[in-house]
C-alpha cells in the first residue's frame, strides 16, 4: 500500500512538467488531486486497512495530498506566466515579472549619531575636521601637554606600532594640535571645528568597553573666549540633541590639555531626573570631558595665548547611542553581527 503513495507521486511529479496548457493543467488535477482522483482513492481505501496502520497511512496520503496541490500552485503559476509573456511583442518589456527584490543597506548606528552630532555643530557654526587614525606619540600626547612620563599617559592604554613613536589615537584630542596648524594661519585665525572619528585603547574588551570606539572632539579658538561661552555652547547643543528642556551640569575635573578642566553631565533623559538602573540612581549621564584649552597647547598650535584662547570637548558617541537604544553591551558596535546591525 505505501508503494502506491510512492508511485502515485513520482507519476504525478514527473507528468506535471509536460503540462503546458490549461486544458491539461485541468486534466492532470481531476486526474491525482480532484474528488475522484488518484489521492482521493487512497483515502477510501484506508477503511480496508488494518486499525494500527490507518493513522500513519493517513499521514503520508496527506503529505501526498499537500505536495500535488504545491505542485499544482506552481504549475498554475507558471502556465499564467507564460499566457501572459505570449502577448508580448518582440522587445516589450514583461511588467508582470516580479521585480528582483534589491536588498537594502543601512547606516551603521555610530554613523547614525555622528551625522546627528555633525548637523548640530553644524549648524552652531562648526566645521568638520578630518584627522588621523595613526597618529604620532607627540601629537597624541606630548603637544598636548602630557611629556613622557606625565602620569596621566596610563589613564590611556595605547596600542603602538612596530615604531614607538607611531600609535593609533587614543583619542581624538591630537586632532587640535593639527587642525590649530592647518586652520589657524600661524596664529591669526579663529577656528571652530569638531573632530570626529575612530579612537583605539588596549583595554580589556567587556560590556562597558571596546579597544576601539568614535569620539567627537570639539574646538573653538579665538579672542575672547571666555568658560561661559562653552558651557553655553554645550547646553545648547544637549538641547538639541536630547531635548529643549535638557538639563546640564559641570563637574570640576582634570585633563592635562585644558585648564581649568569640567566633565559634563546632562540630566537623565530615561528617568527625567528621577534615578533609574541606566544612571545609576544620581540622575545624571556624563556626556562629555572638557575645558579651556591649556595655554601650553595653544603655543603648540602656533597661537600666543596672551592673546588668544579657546575652549575643547570630547564626547562618546557610542555611549549617547547606547542610551538612547538601550543598547546594553558596547561589542555590538563593531561585532558585525546583521541582527543586530539592521535593527537601525
Ligand atoms: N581626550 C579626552 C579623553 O579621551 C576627552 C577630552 C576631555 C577631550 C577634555 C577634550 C577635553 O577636548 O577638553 O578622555
């Protein structure tokens, strides 16, 4: 008996594909799937068959039954198909063809925020200041008033290259000293600028941290720069990017490049102040380090600063996208997992 179910399909199978007209499409399905076709006959005859084996040869009819009816779809689809590209003049284009599905690529989520980040400092009159990935010891640390053996070198855990004095950023604070250089005419011109892009640290990879990351530095120089106007500058921007309501705060703080030094703090935006897991009960979120630039460092940039002054931030990107998404583990970022990556 389960012979037949075999017979029946390959016969089935292998007779639909000279089936090439609707007529024989009929036909083919009266002759295995219709009330009197061969599928049905199975069916009746499972009376005759012997109690224990009836359930599991009523399975197998079924499965058959499923099959030939695809079978069937897809014939039926075929045949329609080809009636239709039949009409078709010589070069006519066939609009019935379901179109090839073109799969669409999307915006990495650092690149998502960066963008968001550049519009806003744009729009506050700040341009965008590429510099390097690999950068020199003395840029990344020494110009910026950390000399060799300045204490503060251990807060970043630095990945060198085969020649000592050629690293990849620790951060995107180097980027000031060239900018200065290449921006500010010896010394005579104002500037304002951020400086986006990745930055790398030989740290121990965990939820919290990567060796790599984005950072986006800010620098404004000119002649009366003054505390005030960066803390109003970067309220302003937490407005814009949090909302209009957004609260910040400054904490004293210390960075060798500026001087005096504040962490920003804006007010929670998951908890509204309340306190909440994400900020870990203060109600507050450090969005970014910053302060006046160091007088030192101004000289390093060809700026006298008897004269001139300027003020400095740096912000992670990576952390504002995390909180916004709740997104709570930073591997995610570069791990190139697509679940993860197509979910923005
Ligand atoms: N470069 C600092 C870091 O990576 C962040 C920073 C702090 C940048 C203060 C600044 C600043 O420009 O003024 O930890």
């Amino acid at each position: 008996m389960s012979n037949t179910i075999e017979l029946i399909r390959e016969e089935a199978l292998a007779s639909i594909l000279d089936v090439n007209s609707s007529d024989a499409l009929v036909e083919w399905r009266s002759r295995f799937i219709g009330r009197k076709g061969a599928v049905n006959g199975l069916f009746n005859t499972i009376g005759t068959l012997p109690r224990d084996e009836r359930a599991a040869f009523g399975q197998r009819v079924n499965a058959l039954q499923s099959k030939l009816t695809e079978a069937y779809d897809k014939r039926e689809a075929l045949i329609r198909q080809r009636a239709l590209a039949m009409d078709l003049e010589d070069g006519d284009i066939d609009i019935s063809l379901p179109a090839h599905p073109r799969p669409k690529g999307g915006l990495h989520p650092s690149t998502r925020t960066h963008r968001e980040f550049q519009k806003i400092w744009a729009d506050m009159g700040f341009h965008v200041y590429q510099s390097f990935d690999v950068e020199e010891d003395d840029f990344n640390f020494t110009l910026l008033n950390l000399p060799p053996h300045h204490p503060a070198r251990d807060m970043q855990d630095t990945f060198y290259t085969a020649n000592p004095k050629v690293l990849l950023r620790t951060h995107t604070s180097p980027g000031q000293i060239r900018a200065m250089r290449e921006l500010g005419a010896g010394g005579s011109q104002p500037i304002r600028v951020i400086l986006p892009g990745m930055c790398y640290r030989q740290e121990q990879v965990t939820a919290r941290s990567e060796i790599q990351f984005t950072q986006v530095e800010g620098l404004a120089i000119g002649r009366n720069i003054r505390m005030s106007d960066l803390k109003g500058t970067i309220a302003e921007f937490a407005k814009r990017i949090y909302n209009p309501n957004a609260k910040v705060r400054y904490r004293a703080s210390y960075f060798p490049f500026t001087e005096p030094s504040m962490e920003v703090d804006v007010e929670c935006f998951l908890c509204d102040g309340e306190g909440c897991r994400v900020c870990k009960y203060t109600g507050w979120l450090e969005i970014a380090g910053s302060g006046m630039v160091h007088p030192t460092v101004l000289r390093n940039g060809g700026y006298d600063p008897n004269v001139w002054s300027g003020f400095a931030f740096g912000m992670g990107p990576e952390r504002i996208t995390m909180l916004k998404h709740g997104i709570q583990d930073i591997r995610y970022f570069w791990g190139n997992d697509l679940r993860f990556l197509k979910q923005f």
